[in-house]
C-alpha cells in the first residue's frame, strides 16, 4: 500500500531500524524495490530527483505504474520526491500524487531555508503528504564535500529548524556526501554530532549520500539514529557490474536478457541491504507453533 513517508519513519524511529529510499528511475528499478521490500516484509521508499525525471524518469509515463505497483504491495511504500529544489517542482509533485516530497533549501541562507521549507510543509501537510528538508550540507563527493565539518548540522539550529518549520523527518550533514567517493576513500562520519542530534530531536533522522560509506558506518549510522537511508549510486552500481558481466559472459546477449540480468541484480542488492540496516520482517504475522492439534 502507498502510504506517507512520516508514518514509515515514525515507526523506524520507535523500533529503532531505518528504511532505504532508493532512486528507482524506471520500471524496472521500480519493480525491483517493491518486489523486494515485499519479499523482505520491510516497509521502502521509492523516489527520484527532479533531474532523473527530465533525464529518463518522465513522470507522466512511470508515476501511474509505480502507484499502481506501490498500491498493489503487501508492504507500506512511499513516493518520495528527491531533493526538490524549487516551488514549482515542490506543488508538481504534490498534484502528481508524490506522498512525501523533500525540500533542499539547505544551501541557502538559514532564514530563507526556514521560511520555504515552513511553506512546503504547509501546502503538503494539507493533502496528507510528509515532509523531509536538509539543515546543513550534504554535498558532492566529487567536489570533496564531507570532509570538512564546515557544511555539518548544527544541534541547536536543527532544534529551532525543525520547531519553526514542523517537518517529519530531517536529512542531516555528518560526514556523508553525494555521488561517488575517489577509489579508496571512506568517509568519516562525526556519530558523536549525530547522538547529540538524536537526543535533540528525537524525529526520524537521513542519511544522504549513504552509497559507497562501507558497512560498518552505515550500521552504525543506524544504531545512531538514523531511519531512513537514501541509496542510489550503489544500487546503479549492482545493476552495472552485473549488466556488463553478463555482456562479458554472453557476447551479443540480447536487451531483454541484459534488462532482466539489472533487475536482478538491483533486487538482490536490495535484499540484502534492507537486512542490514533492520527493516525486514516489520510487516509478516508469524504463528508459533505450540503442537496443539485441533
Ligand atoms: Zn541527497
């Protein structure tokens, strides 16, 4: 069922597991998700970004058949909009039946993020649709970002932050960044900054830019506090390896068997992160048997 994402992160927040988000920018991406988030009985996000929607997400043909698929599941599922940028795109996806969208006006002054993201909140908050907004910065691994404490979420201000504006979940700077990091590079993340924001807050925290961050932080990231984990460069990055594998393995292997081999694969990579980070097995009704025969 496709529900909102305050309700998913409200109940990661309480049982203490976080719920990836995963950008899906097409069918088959959406399908695998879902199929997986179902097969793990874990509740999931599925969302994309204003860019991939222009690139190759087109909203008009993939948003009616993710709903469709999101409605169809045994699992909650949200439709987040990624890191809207701007109001037009923000009130697009509120019509469009997006059910949390996510406001970044997180690299502009602190007063015009809180005054445009108090604004989103209002008009989504009216339809029943969540909303996540950054404090702080999450930039670019490309660019270097995340390695200085500059950009990180100041505890105070996220106090005020998420008081004045009345969001459902906050997306947090603590040493992560997006994209790519260089061969070889982990990234320390500040966990000290993250319990004392955890504490603060109490609300369901994010993780941005969580790919290529290793196990170990991602786990511990959850432990944390941590409830919700935005995942894309690894998941294109399984349905890349694999893809190319199976080019290797079967020359001229045709689109459909290279289309399925992706599928796959990202639905696997799902799987298995999902058990990592503690979602799975939140929505099964398991029946112990205690030998009484009727
Ligand atoms: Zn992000």
């Amino acid at each position: 069922m496709l529900v909102n994402m305050k309700y998913l992160l409200d109940n990661a927040n309480r049982d203490g597991y976080a719920v990836m988000a995963v950008n899906s920018v097409n069918m088959e991406m959406a399908r695998a998700v879902i199929e997986a988030a179902s097969e793990e009985h874990s509740p999931i996000i599925v969302q994309m970004g204003k860019g991939q929607m222009a690139k190759l997400a087109h909203p008009d043909d993939i948003l009616p058949m993710i709903i469709a698929m999101a409605e169809r599941a045994d699992v909650p599922i949200c439709l987040n909009l990624d890191h809207g940028p701007d109001f037009e795109t923000e009130v697009d996806a509120i019509h469009r039946g997006f059910t949390n969208v996510m406001i970044d006006a997180s690299s502009l002054p602190y007063e015009e993020n809180v005054r445009r993201t108090r604004m989103i909140v209002d008009l989504a908050h009216a339809k029943g649709i969540s909303v996540e907004a950054e404090l702080g910065h999450v930039g670019q691994a490309a660019d270097g970002d995340g390695k200085t404490s500059d950009m990180y979420t100041n505890v105070e201000q996220a106090k005020d932050f998420v008081a004045r504006t009345g969001i459902d979940a906050l997306a947090v700077a603590i040493g992560t960044a997006h994209g790519k990091y260089p061969a070889g590079y982990v990234p320390k993340l500040d966990f000290d900054r993250l319990a004392e924001l955890k504490a603060a807050l109490k609300m369901p925290l994010v993780l941005h830019g969580g790919s290529g961050s290793g196990e170990e932080n991602i786990r511990k990231a959850v432990a944390g506090g941590i409830n919700k984990i935005n995942v894309c460069t690894d998941a294109f990055h399984a349905a890349e390896i694999a893809m190319k594998e199976k080019w290797e393995k079967e020359p001229g292997t045709d689109y459909l068997n290279i289309m399925m081999t992706a599928e796959a694969a990202i639905k696997k990579f799902v799987k298995e992160y999902i058990r990592m980070i503690g979602s799975n097995d939140r929505y099964i009704f398991e029946f112990a048997d205690n030998g009484s025969k009727e």
